[in-house]
C-alpha cells in the first residue's frame, strides 16, 4: 500500500473514531440532562426514596421510643431552610440539645406566611453528617403532613426524635458526638386535600356534595 494511501485510511479511521466519540458525548449529555431534570422534577419521589432507606443522611420514621438509653450522649443541632420562591420564614425555636442516646427529644421549629394568599408547603429533611441518618429516629414531626399556611399564619410545629443506640455497634457512625436535623419546606402546586376533592361527585346543580368546600 502507498504512503498516500495509508496516510487517507489513517484521516478515515481519526474521523470515524471522533464521530463515535462525538455521539457518545451527545448521548451522554442527553442523559445527563434527562436526570438532572428528572431530579427537580421529582423531588417528592426522591424525598421518599431517601426516607425509606437512610440515602443521603435521611432519617427514620419510629413507632415506638427505644428499647434502652445509654450513658454515652449525643447533641443534636437543628436547621432550617425553604426552597426557591416560597415566601415563607422558617426556622428552628429550640437551641441544640445534648440527649443520652436513646433518650426521647422534643424540639420545635416556627414557620410563617409572609405573602398575601394562602399556602400549603411540604418538608423533607435529612440528617448531617450523613452515616447517622439510619440511626436518627423521629416519633413525630411536622414533615409527615402537609402543613396550610394562611396570610400572615405563624405556627410552632413540634418534632420528637430520639437516636437509636445501635449506632454505638457502627464503625464510621460511633464516633460521632453531634448531628444536624434540617429540613427544607417546599410550596405543594396540588395538595392532598385539593387532589382529594378532585374525586368527589357533585351534584346536577355543579355544587360539591355535603362535607366538601366548594
């Protein structure tokens, strides 16, 4: 084969070679952006996601206080923080609390409606650093429920945790000796009442039927 000849099937190979590499970024990027928007787009099934299994520092839903409490202490810090365009204060009422592990905790938080219309907002929440999410277990909180905020409304909303003692048994987790509980209220676009509503019949006149709010 010529020089000529070798020289040409070198610039096809180089040219087929960027080709592809050209499709795979494309593709890459696609999916890319397909996930990125899928994620803003799903925040509520990431939220549960992350509920469910301890992903990303979120913490566990307890039915019952735990079985024993330690000598050995734990404190716990609170923040809070809302999402882009909701024109609600939100913030954290009780001081960082230093609990046996195992004890039973209570702290509150304090939100407001600063707008002029009435709001429903939502809350998902995870703990900090993120290995003791498996281990911080909440009785009670505000985040389970949709929370309706009027014109101006303020409400004290009341969390009860406790840290469950088997994190002393987890080699990363067991050197900790402070956590933070946050939470991020988000504006709900249809929420679970109105959503309700939705389903219910009305009568041939057009008006909901007793018990609903037209």
């Amino acid at each position: 084969m010529s020089v000529t000849g070798d020289k040409a099937d070198s610039m096809s190979a180089e040219a087929a070679m960027g080709a592809r590499n050209r499709r795979v970024a494309l593709v890459c990027a696609t999916v890319g952006a397909a996930m990125l928007g899928l994620a803003y787009a799903s925040v509520p099934l990431y939220a549960l996601f992350c509920q469910v299994t301890g992903f990303g520092g979120t913490t566990q839903r307890a039915e019952k206080p735990a079985s024993s409490i330690l000598e050995r202490t734990m404190t716990v810090r609170f923040d809070a923080n809302v999402g882009d365009g909701l024109p609600w204060d939100f913030a954290p009422v009780s001081e960082p609390q230093t609990l046996h592990i195992g004890e039973n905790g209570l702290a509150f938080y304090r939100v407001t409606n600063r707008s002029n219309r009435t709001i429903v907002g939502s809350a998902t929440y995870n703990v900090t650093p993120e290995q003791a999410g498996i281990y911080f277990n909440k009785l009670a909180c505000f985040c389970f429920t949709e929370q309706r905020l009027e014109p101006g409304e303020s409400m004290d909303m009341p969390v009860s945790y406790f840290v469950d003692p088997e994190i002393v048994k987890d080699i990363d987790a067991s050197r900790l000796t402070t956590v933070t509980l946050s939470y991020t209220f988000y504006e709900v676009k249809k929420p679970a009442a109105a959503r309700a509503d939705t389903g219910k019949a009305k009568d041939p006149t057009g008006k909901p039927e007793a018990g609903t709010r037209g």
